[in-house]
C-alpha cells in the first residue's frame, strides 16, 4: 500500500486535502469518490513533480477503465506538453462571445433531447462551428469525453467560455441523469440573461454617445473656433476693450486648452488610469457599488437587474440540483454588485448554520418587502427554486418598464444638456457683437 497526498471537493463544494492508503492511484480516486468525495489531484507522496499530469490522469482514469484508463494515464504528458506548446497566446483571441455560447448550448440541447448521444452531438457542432476559437474548444471537450472524461470535468478546464454556473449545472444533470433538461434550462438562462444585458445596456449608450459627443463640440469649438472670435473682437473693438464676463470666461479657457494642451491630456490620461486603479480596487469596487445602487435615475435599474440575476441564477442552479450552499457561492461569484455579493455570503452564512435566508436578505437592505415575502412563502412551503424564478421574471418585466421610462426621459434632457452647451459659448460670443452693434447705433444717432 503507498500513500497518496489528494485534494478533493466534497458535498458542499469545500476543498478538502490530505492523505488516503491505496494499492494505485486509481484505487485511490475510488475511495475518494466511495466516500463522497470529488478528487481534483491524486499524487503519490513525496513525488510533487507530477501534480499536474496526475491531475489530468485522475480525471480520465477516474472514469475509464481497463486499457482506457491506462492510455489516458500515458497520455498525461503529452497533453501536458500540447498544453505548454499552445501557452503562447498573446494577441490571440481566447474568449467565446456570450451570444455564440447560448447557441452553442441551445443546439446542443436540442440534439441531445433529439437521442444523439453526448459524443456524436459535439462532433456535429464542432464540424459545423465558424468561430475559430469555440470551434477548438468544442473538439478539446470531445477529445475528452472520449477518452472517458465527464461532459463536466472538459468543460471545467475551459474557465474562459465556461464559468461555474455553467459547469456545476452540467454536474448536476450528468449525476442527476437528466443532461437534456438541464441544457434547455442553461439555454433558457443564457437567452434571458442577454435579453437583460442588452436592455441595461440600451439605457446607458443613449446618455454615453450624447454625453460623448457634446464634449467633442466643446473641444472643438474651443481649440479651433473661439480663438478666431478673439482676433475678430480684437480687430473690431480695439485692444485693451473689456469684454462681457461670459465672454472673457471663454476666451481664457480656450487659451489655456489651446497654449497647455498637454497638460490637458495628461489629466485626463491620469484621471482615467487612476479611474481604473480605483475601481478594480476592493474598496473602490464596494463603494462604486453602493453607488450605482443610490444613483438618481440609474440606481433603480441596477437594483431592479441585479435582483433579477441574483434570484434566476440561485433558482436556476437549485432547480438543475446543485446543493444550495454550492449554489450560494456560485452566486455570490456571479452576482455582478458586491452589495449583493456580500449578502448572499450571509445568507450562505445562515444556511450553513442551519438558519433560513430571510433573515440576512432583509438585512442587506437591497431587496424590497415583496421579495423578502416571496423567498419566506417560498421556503416555508419547500418550492424556494419557483419562487426565485417568479421573482427573476417579475424584476426582468420591471427592467423592461424602467429601461423605457429612463429612455423617455433621458433623451429630452440629453438633447436640452446639448442645447445648454453649445448655446452658452454661441451666446458668449455674439455678446460682444451685441455692444458693438449697440455702440454704433448711439454714433449714428448722435
């Protein structure tokens, strides 16, 4: 008997290490998996050199058996080595568009639901696929499956096209048996998941472009135009003539854009980079968050999509048979809003010490009454996953009722913020032609 150092994941999702006696490494993944365990590495102790080829092994060998399990184990290196020789990516598109990854799930779905078998659907896929980048991945999984990987175990080792949701609800229906249905239920997310993605997104490009192009007019107008009124007003009413306030306002800031227009890139070059530091930041994240949510027009739409994709994506994973602490920390990860992260960390929190989830809902003070009372009716009477997903479709509903109100009423105000603009530097520069004309109309009477 040798010793084998593991690293598994049990029930719960929680990783697990230490040290389990077996005849073989096979043997060792058996009891691991008799145990209720899902080993991730198996490597014998005192040899670290080989944890990631063991790791690839125990995948494939973990379910093969006989001579498919030992040319998987054989195989180990080489993938290690295809693996290294294909690390150089820069430049190199490795991301699957969402749009691309909800087809491929939906086709996939139908053609298991039509009888063809797991195998025989990604070869159709993988043969009828345009995008280079999915079209790889599609051939990788088959390449796994066949040589006795789970469906769920290749698609883990895509992070990029694959996230966890993803990959857990795969898990569940392949234990569960029930593949086809779970696949319907991940296409169906995918597709109201963009369909909420794309209305929040028509809300904020209106004000963007507007906003956008309202400060290329003011550049323009005050690094091109401005300056030949200065020399026009110079020539007409003589050096040393005051000027209007607004006017003399103006003129200076078009001088000190045209005369230190580097410093003027520099800011806004360091403004940027400083943005970026502050919200890729932990506390920059939580306070742009909080924000978002407070913000006067926009805070209600990033509450109402946060609580819709906080309730389908805990709904959806507990329906397909996640555990619920596991899917508790899927959501979390997905959550999008780190208010909303940090709450169901709390209630993953509660759950696990056996509490209900209201409680730490409530107390986050994101969610509103009608929600916390759906969730209670919900878990008093065992059908919290339906429930979630009422709430998910009545909040995308709401997304859609707030987009078009905000819509409404952000072009007016986009269009009269335009006007503002544009119309204070036209009148700053008729002004002094104002007084100009005023002047010569007292010679003239005189």
């Amino acid at each position: 008997m040798a010793k084998f150092d593991y690293v598994a994941l049990d029930s719960r999702g929680q990783e697990s290490r230490g040290v389990i006696d077996a005849a073989s490494t096979n043997e060792a993944v058996a009891a691991l998996r008799k145990s209720g365990y899902f080993p991730t590495s198996v490597t014998e102790a005192g040899k670290g050199g080989g944890v990631a080829v063991a790791a690839v092994a125990v995948k494939a060998a973990g379910k093969a058996s006989g001579a498919t399990a030992v040319a998987a184990v054989a195989a180990a290196p080489k993938a290690k080595a295809k693996a290294k020789g294909q690390g150089s990516t820069l430049f190199k598109k490795t991301n699957v568009d969402g749009k691309l990854l909800m087809v491929f799930t939906r086709q996939l779905a139908t053609l298991i639901d039509a009888g063809l078998p797991l195998l025989k659907s990604l070869d159709v896929l993988g043969k009828q696929e345009k995008d280079p980048v999915l079209k790889n991945i599609i051939t990788t999984i088959a390449e796994g499956v066949q040589g006795g990987s789970t469906f769920s175990e290749t698609l883990g080792s895509h992070p990029k096209a694959f996230n966890r949701l993803y990959v857990n609800m795969v898990k569940a229906g392949e234990l569960g048996g029930v593949l086809e249905i779970v696949l319907n239920r991940l296409a169906e997310f995918q597709e109201k998941a963009q369909k909420l993605r794309n209305k929040v997104k028509s809300a904020m490009t209106y004000p963007v472009i507007v906003l956008s192009i309202a400060m290329l007019i003011l550049v323009f107008l005050l690094a091109f135009i401005v300056p030949k009124f200065k020399q026009i007003f110079s020539d007409l009413l003589g050096p040393g003539k005051p000027l209007p306030a607004l006017t003399e306002f103006i003129m200076n800031l078009s001088a000190n854009i045209v005369s230190n227009w580097y410093i003027v890139l520099g800011l806004i070059i360091a403004l940027t980079i400083g943005w970026k530091m502050f919200s890729s930041s932990a506390k920059g994240r939580v306070m742009l968050d909080q924000l978002a949510l407070k913000l006067p027009l926009f805070g209600d739409l990033t509450r109402k999509s946060s609580i819709s994709r906080f309730s389908r994506t805990l709904g959806t994973l507990v329906t397909s048979g996640v555990p619920i602490l596991q899917a508790l920390i899927i959501t979390r990860e997905t959550a999008g809003n780190s208010v909303i992260a940090d709450a169901v960390t709390k209630v993953h929190d509660a759950v696990k010490e056996g509490e209900s989830i209201v409680t730490p809902l409530e107390a986050c003070g994101v969610f509103p009454p009608m929600v916390i009372s759906m969730v209670d009716v919900g878990e008093e009477t065992g059908q919290l996953p339906d429930m979630l997903l009422k709430v998910a479709d009545v909040f995308d509903d709401e997304v859609d009722n707030t987009v078009d109100a905000l819509t409404s009423l952000l072009e007016p105000l986009m269009i009269v913020f335009l006007a503002v603009v544009v119309g204070t530097i036209v009148i700053a520069l008729f002004l002094p032609m104002v007084d100009l004309l005023k002047n010569m109309g007292n010679q003239t009477g005189g």
